[in-house]
C-alpha cells in the first residue's frame, strides 16, 4: 500500500521559496485507477514525480508498504523506480536510436535479468500491447498511439505494483486516446494506476477514483480510503532478528540496480550509429593527436632501429676487450692529463722542459697489469644474463693459425701474411709488434691478415651480409670468402691469398725509394664465383714446422722439401661461401677477406696439445726442447771462483773427452757393422756367431762393395728420418742400401741412433751452458694453448644499453675478488663515442615533449566533444533515470561512448599515420643516403590505441560526472 504523509514540496528559485505541495496526504489502494485533476501549476507532475522517486519531498513522510522513506539513500529510490514503479509520459519519451524491443528490454537490463529471459518477457510485454509484429521498428517509424503502447509495455515488463501516468492521452487524437484508456483500465484490475491529466470526460469514465488538486493541496477525493473498512490491518511487526536483517539485506542487494558496460556499450553505440558523419569526423578530430604522436614514434622508430642497427653493427666490430697484459688507456690518460696539471707550478719568467717521456713511461707501467682471464672466463660462462646481453663473447688464444696454398708457384704462406715484409715496407719486428697489437690494429684498418675469425652469431651476420654465392660455413675446415659492397677484393688481399703473384712485389718498396722504376700490375682481374669456391687452403700447426735431429727439435721452416710435405700433409679448408656487405649495414664484424669458425681454433688447439713436440717440452719443463739446454733459474745459477771453474772444467773436458772416444768407437763399430763391414771387431754385447750369423745375412760375396756403399750413404745420410720412418728424403743410393739391411741390422740402427741423441742431449743438457728462452716462451712459440685460459677475451654487447651493463657485470666481478684478480679492460667504443647517449636521450626528451602536448590537445578536444554529447542526450539521461539507472549508470553510458569514440580515434590515426609513412619514407630515400625506413611498431600501434581509449576516457569523466548529476525530473522536461 501506497501513503503519503502531509508531503510538502517547496523550490527554491533564487531569494524565494515557491512551495509546490502543501501538506498533501493520500492513501492508495494496492489496485485502483486513480485520475489527479487540476488546472495547470497545481502540483500534480509534481505529486507523481514524488510517489515515482524522481523527485523528493521537502518534509512529510511517503511510506511504501507500511515503510518509511525518510532514511532512503539513492540506490534504494533507484532500485524503487526500477522494481515498483513504471511510468508513461506524455511524450513518450523513448530512446530514438533503439529499437521497439530494445526500449522496453532497457528496464530488465538494469535488474540484471539474463538476456534469453530478458527478450521473452519484453515480447509478451509488445504482445500485450498489440505491438508483437513492430519489435524490431525504430520509434520515428511509428504512430503517436503506437509509441505510447511501447511506452506503457515498457512500464509494465518489469512486473512493477504502480503504474504512474503522466497525461497519457495529451498527443494523441480521441481514438487512440480511448485504446490507451481501455488498455490502462485493464491493467488497474491488478496493479495501481496513477493518472495525471487535464481531461475530465476520460477521467470520469475510466477512473475508479479521482483526486482533485488546487494550489498543492487535495480539495476534492471521489473514494478516498476508509483504513477501517477497506484495508485489513496488519498484525503489528515481531522486532526484527539478526537472521531477519541478514535477509532483509541480502534482498536489498539482490534488487540493487545496475547496468553493466557491455549495455552501455551497445546504447552509445547505436547513439553513435545514429550520427554516423558527425561521430567519424569527432573521432578524426580526436585522432589528429594520434595521427602526430604516431608519425612521430613511427620516425623515432626509423631512426632508433637506423641506431641500434649501427650500434649493434659498430659493436660488432669494437668489443670490450680484454687481454691477459692490459692497461687502461682511459687511466693512462687521466693520470698523464693530471700529473702534467700539477706539474706547472713555475713561474713563467722562463722556459721549463716537462717530463712527458719520463711519465708516460712510469704511467704505463703503474697502469698495466696481467689479468686472470682463466678465473674470469669460468665467471662469464656460469653469468646467465650475459647472452641476453651480447651478440657474441669470442675468446682468442696465443695458437698460430698457419695457413698455406699450394700451387704452381709452390708453397706460399697465406696467413700469417708477409706482403708487407717482402715488399720492404715493414720489417718482421714491426709486423710481429703490429700482430701483438691484437684486434686494436683490426679495428683501426691496420691488420695485416687476411684471415680472421667469424663472430659466433648467425643473426647478426646474415643481418651484415648477403650470402651471393655458395652458403655459410658449416665445419670447422669451411671458410668464407668477404667481398666489398661493389663485389670487389683489394689486391693485398688477392697478394695474400696468391691469387696474384706476390713474388713481383718482392723488394718493391725498398727499389722505389732507391729511385728504381718499378711497375705495379693495374689491370683489374676478374673471378667467377665457381673460380673462387675452388680455392683451397692448408692449415699447418705450428709443431709440424719442427723435426728432432740429434736430440733436439730443429726448425724445418727453410727447408723447402720438408715443408711441402708439411703443407701437403695440412688440414684442407675449403671456400663454401662468398659474402657481400648488406648496403643498410654501418659496419661488418669480419675485419678480414676470410672468416672462419671458431671451432677451426679449437680444432688447431688440439692438433697442437697433442704434438710430439709439445708433449715433450710439458715432460721436461727444465730443458729447452730446442736446444737440449736447461732453462736458466736462479736455483741452478752460482756464483764460483775463477780457479774452481778453471778446475772442473779441467777435469770436465778431460771426462769428456775421454766419454767422447769411448762412445765414439762403440759407435764406429756400430756403424761398420752396420754397413756389412767384416774388418770390424766385434761390438761390445755381441757373441763371434751372433756376429758371423749377421755378416751371413749381408752377403758374403759382395761384402766389400756393400761395406763400401754402406758407409757412403750412412755419412749423408738423416738419420733422424730413419728414426722416424720418414724415407722420402733419402737418394736413390741411401733407399737402396735400407732395402739391403736385414730387420736385425735396421734394427741396430735406430738404437745405435737413439743412443747417440740421448748421448747429444744429455751432453747438451750438463754442458754447463743455459737456453736463452724459457718455458713460457717456447710454448708459445709452439702455439700452445689451453681453451680455459684464453689469451684474450671479446664481448660484443648488443647495444649501448647493454655494453654499460655489461660493464656493471664486470665492476660487479671485480667487487668480488681480491686485487690481483680484478680485471682492466679497454672500452674502444666509450672512448670514441662516449656522447652518444647523451644525443639520443636529448631527442628522446624532444619527441616526449611532441607527445605530451599532442596528448594534452587531444585529451581537451575529446572532454568538450563529451560534453557536447551529453547536453544533446539530456532526455535519454532523464529516461534512463525514471526506469531505475542509478548516477552511476549514467556515467557508464557517457564513459562507453568516450571508449568508443577513443578507440574508433586510435584506430583511424593508426591507419592513416600507416598510409603516411609510405610518402614519409620516399621523401626521406630521397632527400639522404641514411637507410632510415618510419614504421609503426605493432606494440607501439596497439599501446598508441590503448593510450587513445584511456585519453577519452579520462577526458570523459568530467562530463560523465555532469551527466549523472542531471535532475531527471528536469532532463525529461528536455527537448
């Protein structure tokens, strides 16, 4: 039951009070069709906007099923509005961009019914109304008589207890009236029907009760409500238990109103579809803020890859270097640059020498330092942020890589090159000192070698370089060939390789500055790719250079017999591919014409741990494998007086000597017997039979002559290659006189040999006399390495970002460990170009500026386009508030648009900025020779539309705000 309480309404309209309502009281029945009469001005809209909850009483009570009003907060009138009350106006008052169905769906959406159930009862709600054929019509394609039926079918879809009518019939002609009437009169047998109107004839006829109203108060009720008669009382309610409130509240919160986003979604979008030119040119207005910050992230974009493209090429061939003996050319600087400050401390009546020379050296000194690298490579191999960080971490070692080609010329070394040398322009100190110098030389376009090793990253290479013929290698013994941008090879690399005839450069440096006329070959040659995937190399180890003779390893190198050998017994490596820089490249990482693998390293390593050589210099680390001489230490080094050593020298040589004859005729027999000599006493350790049984075996007949032959080819002969069971050296003569021996008599020779090198270097070890090398130096000699412990190290950052934490990494590192291990590296690329980043976070600062303020005019231009929306859908506010929607709600539906319109805005400046980027970068191709190519990146265009959605949205919030804070009884007055 329905009752108001001596209701007052009064307005405020400027310094005075208009009261509307004056104490009015009415108690309705649960079913009745109530018509309030009166003229215009008398409070009736008013009295109805107060029992719908669109308006509030200023004093009195308005109780609603026995309950009190007072206390109600918004969301309980919201909730009342959208459960109890469903309202027709005058006008209709339907939502123009929804269709027939839609409108009348609208109340249910808010009571949060599911969608199937929600269309099922919005369909008999028309169906009642005789509207079941129109569901899918829009309001402008109907009768005033038929809008008014959706108006009322949407009043009563929500099955609610009062029906509030506000002059139902005031737009429509006397038939259409009379079909309202009946049809409000059929629905008052259940429900209570609450007419406004100005029409006393309807009134009379269809109204079960008319209220007459005259200057805010009641003067007149037909069938006013005799509580004692008509209404049983109710029995006094028990006072409430907690249980009774926990239900009470849990209903309350089950009848809260609410529209969620996806139905705001579709009302602003059909509002949008209605407008469709207008909302197109707001959402290109509000893109044009995109459209500029995309243009500009799109050049950013352009640039920033152009950078890090140049960067990671840059870096590729500029590492972090850091070598086993090190200094710090930053610090030597520093320290140089600061000791010449403090140094002028004089007057200046004079002229003063400085001390450059004296500190330079000093300071270098102070500033070089042997680093640990074996400690530190263990340290880098377990770091597993470093890969992120890196294209490449490339370890070199002190190995040789002796490389050769064979031809019709004979052989020739390739790598390490001597042009230079034999030319005359450099001597073998320079070229040593140049080769010591590292990839530093490389880096400056001052290596001599045409060889050098390939950065162990695939990606980045195919990203440097096109692959024109052949493949990448594979294999450790596959190489590349590195051909210019114009396919092009400088003729010191065709020298080098022996492509051309590097023996008519011989000399030619030193005959031109003699004043010689000397001519250079100019014509240019020309390779077919097949030509240069044919070309084949040798690799030798550094060991295979050395032959043991009499105890000790001689260097074969200028033996030009044993070195063909050698070279023919070399790995072979094979050409596989030919590569040509990329034309967007910077820089290439391959700073010769040959790359190879760094398991060709590896490889040659190995080949070198495990020579003859090698293994033996490891087993007598005292003696100098070259010489047979002991290494000079300060244990085995005293100081004597002169008459000792004239002593034991003395009685030295005697001992020798007297050693010497012995051996010396053992020998002799030896080798007489060898040789088939029957005149020769029997060797010491062998029996007359055993002697006369060997003769027998040589030959009896012809044992003069073979005697003869024997000791002929025995005197020329190198013994160290019958040792070894290398023949290929020996004449005629010596091959046939081995083929006469017995296994006996070979077999008397190799010990009579090895018996003879033992003697040589066990008499070269105890001379007296000491090797001038030393272990250390002869191993490198050697090219002995160990894969644990490289000679130097090379980090190729990525980028500029990561090189600095790649230097944290490496401060970190030195943090951890004592003094002598700490490591000192040398940053080629900081020294040079250690402002870079200083100009890329100037222009960063710059474009963020752009953005910031195409963001604040965008940010504005949509917040006034909002408003503007929302003073043009004032009426649509105040429907959307009479069948429940909470100030919420409103903002919702404001807030829906401004996505809408965002994203549509975000999505157009996507497209267009794209479209744009094609005449941008033609410009830009045109204009320089920099390959910087604008694009959008697709993060950047999503985070772009995402940025566009929030922007208008935020910028929709103020008039979202407006909106919800609309009067509704004020927006429904609208037009």
């Amino acid at each position: 039951m329905l009752s108001l309480k001596d209701i007052k309404k009064d307005y405020v309209v400027g310094d005075s009070t208009v009261s509307a309502l004056k104490g009015v009281s009415i108690d309705f029945r649960e079913n009745e069709f109530v018509s309030i009469l009166g003229p215009s001005g008398c409070g009736k809209t008013t009295l109805l906007n107060i029992i719908g909850g669109l308006d509030r009483y200023t004093s009195g009570d308005l109780n609603i099923n026995g309950k009190s009003t007072k206390d109600f907060k918004d969301c309980d009138w919201d909730s009342y509005r959208n459960h109890s009350i469903g309202f027709v106006f005058q006008s209709y008052n339907l939502i123009p961009h929804q269709t027939v169905l839609s409108n009348v769906e609208l109340a249910l959406t808010l009571s949060g019914v599911s969608k199937s159930e929600r269309r099922e009862r919005a369909v008999k709600a028309l169906e009642q109304v005789g509207l079941g054929d129109q569901l899918h019509k829009k309001p402008n394609q109907m009768s005033g008589g038929q809008m008014q039926r959706v108006a009322i079918a949407r009043a009563l879809v929500n099955e609610p207890d009062i029906l509030l009518a506000d002059e139902p019939t005031g737009a429509l002609d006397t038939e259409t009236s009379v079909q309202i009437m009946e049809l409000l009169k059929s629905i008052s047998k259940d429900k209570l029907i609450i007419m406004v109107t100005h029409n006393p004839e309807l009134a009379m006829k269809y109204s079960s009760r008319i209220i007459k109203l005259l200057d805010g108060k009641v003067i007149d009720d037909s069938d006013p409500l005799d509580k004692n008669v008509v209404e049983p009382i109710k029995k006094p309610e028990k006072e409430p238990t907690k249980a009774d409130k926990k239900a009470a509240k849990k209903e309350r919160k089950k009848l809260k109103t609410s529209m969620n986003f996806l139905t705001a979604l579709s009302l602003s979008r059909n509002n949008l579809m209605t407008k469709k030119a207008r909302t197109l040119l707001t959402s290109f207005a509000g893109s044009i803020g995109i459209i500029g910050i995309a243009l500009i992230l799109s050049i950013s974009n352009g640039v920033q890859l152009y950078i890090d493209q140049v960067q990671s090429d840059t870096l590729s061939s500029y590492p972090l270097q850091i070598t086993k003996t090190t200094a710090s050319i930053g610090e030597i600087m520093n320290t140089m640059a600061k000791n010449h400050e403090d140094s002028a401390n004089h007057d200046k009546d004079k002229v003063y020498s400085q001390n450059a020379m004296g500190e330079m050296i000093n300071t270098l000194m102070e500033e070089t330092k042997v680093n640990n690298l074996e400690k530190f490579k263990k340290y880098l191999d377990d770091n597993s942020d470093l890969k992120d960080l890196t294209s490449d971490v490339q370890y070199t070692y002190a190995t040789t890589l002796n490389v050769f080609t064979e031809s019709d010329r004979g052989v020739m070394q390739v790598n390490p090159s001597t042009l230079l040398e034999d030319m005359g322009y450099m001597s073998s100190t320079q070229m040593e000192a140049m080769s010591m110098s590292g990839s530093m030389g490389g880096m400056m376009g001052m290596g001599t070698d045409v060889w050098s090793e390939m950065i162990d990253n695939e990606e980045l290479i195919d990203k440097q370089y096109d692959v024109i013929a052949g493949r990448l290698p594979e294999k450790y013994n596959e190489v590349v060939l590195v051909v210019d941008k114009n396919n092009e090879i400088n003729d010191y690399v065709l020298y080098s390789l022996g492509l051309l005839d590097p023996s008519s450069l011989n000399g030619i440096v030193r005959r031109a500055m003699a004043g010689e006329d000397i001519s250079v070959d100019s014509e240019q040659h020309v390779y077919t790719y097949d030509e240069l995937l044919d070309l084949k190399f040798k690799v030798v180890p550094t060991p295979d250079f050395y032959k043991k003779k009499d105890g000790v390893w001689e260097d074969m190198t200028g033996d030009e017999s044993y070195m063909k050998k050698a070279v023919a017994n070399g790995t072979e490596i094979s050409v596989v591919g030919i590569l040509r820089p990329d034309e967007d490249a910077s820089s290439a990482s391959i700073s010769g014409a040959i790359g190879y693998r760094h398991d060709l390293m590896t490889y040659l390593i190995d080949e070198v741990d495990n020579s003859e050589i090698v293994k033996e210099q490891i087993a007598n680390p005292d003696i100098d494998v070259f010489t047979g001489l002991k290494f000079k230490t300060d244990e085995n080094v005293a100081d004597t007086d002169s008459s000792s050593e004239t002593v034991s020298d003395s009685t030295a040589d005697t001992e020798s000597k007297a050693d010497k004859t012995a051996d010396s005729s053992d020998t002799d027999k030896k080798a007489g017997l060898v040789a088939g000599d029957s005149s020769m006493e029997i060797p010491e350790g062998m029996t007359e039979e055993q002697y006369k049984a060997l003769m027998e075996q040589s030959g009896a007949s012809d044992t003069g002559e073979l005697a003869d032959m024997g000791m002929n080819a025995m005197g020329s002969m190198d013994m160290s290659a019958i040792q070894g069971g290398d023949m290929s050296s020996l004449t005629e003569t010596q091959k046939k006189y081995i083929a006469s021996l017995s296994d006996e008599q070979m077999e008397l020779m190799k010990q009579m040999l090895k018996e003879q090198s033992d003697t040589n270097a066990d008499q070269l070890a105890n001379s007296g006399k000491y090797s001038t090398s030393n272990y250390d130096n002869n191993m490198k000699t050697l090219g002995y390495s160990v894969v644990e412990d490289p000679d130097s190290i090379n980090i190729y950052p990525v980028d500029f970002a990561s090189k600095e934490k790649i230097i944290d990494i490496i401060d970190d590192y030195n943090d951890s460990v004592g003094e002598e291990d700490k490591i000192e590296y040398t940053d080629y690329v900081g020294l040079m170009m250690s402002s870079i980043t200083s100009i890329i976070n100037a222009i960063s600062y710059v474009l963020i500026a752009f953005v910031a303020i195409s963001l604040v005019v965008s940010s504005i231009m949509i917040g006034i386009i909002t408003y503007i929306s929302v003073l043009e859908r004032t009426k649509e506010i105040g429907i959307l508030r009479s069948i429940g929607a909470s100030k919420r709600d409103i903002s919702r539906v404001f807030n829906a648009e401004t996505v809408i319109v965002g994203f549509v805005a975000g999505a157009l400046g996507i497209i267009i900025s794209y479209l744009l980027t094609i005449p941008i970068n033609m410009i830009i191709a045109h204009l320089t020779d920099v390959p910087i190519r604008a694009s959008i990146p697709v993060s950047a265009a999503v985070i772009l539309i995402a940025i566009s959605v929030c922007l208008t949205l935020i910028a929709g919030l103020f008039p979202s705000r407006v909106a919800a804070k609309k009067d509704p009884v004020i927006a429904l007055r609208t037009e």
